[in-house]
C-alpha cells in the first residue's frame, strides 16, 4: 500500500437500525423565516451527537411523505399571520417536538428513507436506487438472458435493500424477484469466500426454506433472486394488505389485525424451528426471522432472506435485543426473533417493545412458550434453546408434514465453513462489544441521576436555610420594631405624666399680710 493510500471498506459501517433522538433546543429568525435547531443522537452513546437546522416547510414536506401511513399523525397547523410572535413560535416548538418524538418512536416510520434524511441528512440523502440499479446490471451483466423489467419500489423497510422484477429469457411467462443487498456491519467475509457461499446457496433445499434461483455478489454488495411471492408475506396476511404496496402503507397503520388459529400457531412455529435449526446445524448466521420474512405456501412456511446473516446487515429486533445482556449469540437471536414471530401470529399484530409486560388474554398453551422468551426474567436469566423448543408440547405434538422424499441440501466447502464460525463469532463479538457499552451508558445516566438528585436536594436544603434565615430576620425586624414602639410609648407617657403633674399643682400666688 502506498504511503498515502487511504484503506478502503467494501461494506456500509453505519448500522440503519440504531435509534435516534432529537431534541429542539433552540430557533432563531433568518431572513424573516423561522429555523428550528435540532440536537439528534444517535444509539445509546450520547458522544455521537449533530445538529440540524429545519424550517416549518421541511416539517411540512416530511409530513406529505408519512401520511401515507395512514397513522394519526398531529403536525402543528400553519399560520399565515403571526407566525413571527415569540410565544407562537415558541408553541410551535413544543407541538414539533412531540411531533418528532412520535415517528422516532415507531419503527416503521423512523425506518423510512425520507424520516432518515430529514434527520441525518449527512449519510441519508444520497440516490440510493439509482446506485442499487446500478449494482443489480453489473451483477447480471455475465448472466445470460436475465434483465430488470422494474423497481418494486419501497416493499421493504431496508434503506440498503431494493427489490426488482426480474425476467429470465430461458422462462420468459415466470415472474422473478430479485433483492439487492449492500454489504452491512457484520459482513466479514472476504470476496473468495462470499463467491464461494452464494453458490452453495444456489443449491439448497429445504422444505422450510424458499428456494433461490439465482445468488450472485459483487465487492459491494449481493443479489438473491426468487420466485415472485404474490401471496405476499406472513406479516401480509396478517395485516390484509397487498405485497407489492409501499411499506408505509400496507404497515403503518393497518385496516386490521388477523391473527391465527391456534392449530396454525403450531404448525408454523414447528416448521420456523425446524428451519432455523437446519440453518444453525450448518453453521449459517441468520438472526433476521420476522413475518415479513416468512412465506405460506400450501400451510407450509417458507424462510426468506437467509443470506442477510452473512451480508452482514443488522437485525430488525435490534434495538430490542441490544438491551438485554444474556441475549448474546446467534442461537439467542433465533429465538427471541421466533418470540416475536411468535407474538405477532397470535395476536395479529406485532409488538413494539422489548419485552412483555402484562401478557394479554390468549390460549393457556401458547401464553408459556410467549412467556418463556418475551418475559422480563426470561430475558434476564436467558432464553430457551431451539431444541427445548422443539421438545416443547404446543410444537412436539405438532406432525411434521414434509414428506420423506424431500431432500435437505446445502453443501458448503470446508474452508468456508471454517470461515463461517469465525463470521458467528465476530458477529457476537460486536453484539457484545456495543451491549456492554449500553449498560455503561445506563450507569452513567443512573449516576448523573443520583448526582442530579442530590445536587437538587442540596439546592433544596439550601434554599430552605436561606428561607429560614429571612424568617429569622423578619421576625427579629418585627420584634425590634415592637420594641421600638414600646420604648416610644413608655417615653410618650412618662412626658405626659410629667406635664400633668407640673400643672396639677402649680403653686398659687401668695398673698402678703400688711
């Protein structure tokens, strides 16, 4: 390498998945507009901080965008006249805050490219469909007869994903979907070895998983391509929406919740263990299971997506798992994702939170298993395994409905199976790395608390010392002056006393005997 050749990364280092907070602090007038100033975090390290300065009209903009998820969204109204009044603006502040607070706190709309950029407009306001076109014809350019006939434009959540309809001049009436992934944090494959993976993905077989017709990967990044879902997802047959819509649309604020049968619930969960089991006996990292990742066909489930593991993008559940400390490999991913999956077939929807707080009404043989993975202790103290799931009764009793004549397949060379258990470990290495960082961040903020906490109650104390003093001296005041008072009075009687003395008995004339 040359002297001042800059190393150079081949994957995106910047985690889409971690949360972000804004704060207004402050606006000013410039050029008689209003600029807000806005304060943004990024994860749970405070040290990564920016500031952006936005007008009334960006937060309008942006607003357009997002309501087409449908979500009752409560963006301060405009006014014309006025708009310059301190205590106007000033209120307007306030409304923009909780306007803010309620899209980063939802994970559809804070996942959305047009919510990215208004925030982190530095790494989020780049053409990034345009670039991801230009990947997918390079890929296909040694790849005979196969061409992009369109953009399924934003199916998906991913930022970095993008998906095409594909043909085949080979099939020309078989419609194709082709997903283009850029290589994310967790990608530690080097280019050798990825080749040599995507092929062996060409090839599996597996009655739980969705076949792949055709895996290919470039320096930047992979392309999957697979028969068309036009069923859609599991998560769109739960939420009745229709697969090729924006993600905005069809889950942001769904016409309505279906959840499944309880016989379903138990087929489709055995199956998805059967499926991550293979996955994790072939050494394959995954940690990407969610219902918009799993197809129905037939009432047989169908896993997407497997590659993400290895392209190294980060896990929808995240900012979830992030938080609890015994939630540290791969296998632990699996299932708390499975937890989630799990949670979201039986009620319909999916659940926002880490954990499970109070679990609400559902069958007595599924609320043990949702409570074995989603529970406050059972994040605590960890998780089950995906064979003690599998030996769970809800899913033991299930029948297996593959048949002995299908094949499980996924031949992978030796060296890159070596070089796939390295991938697992530093996959959790990083996990553990940045958990251990969260819980710092907690104790400091816990610290910063009990000091906030005692340096008010000083301040408290304090002021009730500087009260009680001013007491004191009032009431000295007054007793002086009472005093004083006193004193004047006894000096007021004793004069007049004097003077009616000296006159009661005044000495008459005399009178002189001659």
């Amino acid at each position: 390498m040359a002297i001042f050749e800059k190393e150079t990364t081949n994957k995106v280092l910047l985690d889409d998945t971690e949360p972000l907070t804004c704060s207004i602090e402050n606006w000013k007038n410039v050029n008689g507009h209003t600029e807000f100033i806005i304060k943004v975090y990024r994860g749970p390290f405070s040290d990564e901080t920016w500031r952006i300065s936005k007008r009334y009209n960006d937060f309008y903009k942006l607003h357009t965008y997002l309501q087409s998820s449908g979500l009752p969204l409560s963006l301060p109204p405009k006014k014309l006249i006025g708009n310059l009044d301190p205590d106007f603006i000033n209120e307007r502040l306030r409304g923009l805050q909780k306007y803010l607070n309620f899209i980063l706190m939802n994970p559809i709309l804070v996942s959305s490219l047009p919510a990215r950029s208004f925030i982190d407009p530095a790494n989020y306001c780049q053409p990034f469909s345009e670039v991801a076109l230009q990947h997918v014809s390079l890929a296909l350019r040694g790849e005979v007869g196969w061409e992009v006939v369109s953009p399924l434009t934003e199916i998906g959540w991913r930022i970095r994903k993008h998906y095409y309809h594909l043909k085949s001049k080979s099939t020309p009436n078989v419609e194709y979907w082709g997903s283009w992934t850029d290589f994310g944090p967790d990608k530690y494959l080097d280019d050798k070895d990825m080749h040599s993976f995507f092929k062996c993905l060409a090839q599996i077989q597996h009655p739980y998983i969705n076949p792949i017709e055709m895996a290919l990967c470039t320096d930047v990044g992979g392309l999957v391509v697979r028969l068309s879902q036009k069923e859609g997802s599991l998560r769109d047959i739960l939420c009745n929406s229709k697969p090729k819509q924006s993600f905005l649309k069809k889950y942001g604020n769904p016409k309505g919740h279906k959840p499944l049968e309880v016989k379903l619930i138990a087929l489709y969960g055995r199956q998805i263990l059967e499926a991550l089991k293979f996955l994790h006996d072939k050494g394959i990292p995954y940690g990407h299971l969610h219902t918009g990742n799993v197809i129905i066909e037939n009432n047989r489930v169908r896993l997407l997506d497997i590659e993400n593991g290895v392209l190294g993008v980060p896990s929808f559940y995240r900012p979830y798992f992030m938080q609890h400390r015994k939630i540290n490999s791969l296998e632990a991913i699996d299932v708390y994702c499975f937890g989630h999956t799990l949670y979201e077939m039986t009620f319909g929807a999916p659940l926002h939170e880490s954990i499970v707080e109070n679990f609400p009404d559902c069958s007595p043989s599924i609320k043990p298993v949702l409570q074995s993975i989603l529970s406050f202790d059972a994040c605590k103290t960890g998780l089950p395994t995906i064979e003690g799931l599998l030996n769970e009764p809800f899913f033991a009793t299930v029948a297996n409905n593959a048949t002995n004549a299908e094949k499980t397949v996924l031949k992978i060379p030796t060296s890159t199976k070596e070089k796939l258990k390295l991938v697992r470990n530093q996959i959790e290495e990083r996990l553990k790395d940045e958990q251990k960082m969260v819980r710092s961040q907690k104790r400091l903020v816990k610290v910063q608390e009990m000091m906030s906490s005692e340096e008010e109650k000083k301040k408290q104390r304090h002021k009730q010392r500087q009260e009680q003093k001013l007491m004191v001296k009032e009431q000295q005041k007054k007793q002086e002056k009472l005093r004083q008072m006193s004193t004047e009075g006894d000096k007021t009687d004793s004069v007049n006393s004097s003077t009616a003395t000296s006159v009661g008995t005044a000495t008459p004339p005399s009178r002189t005997s001659k």
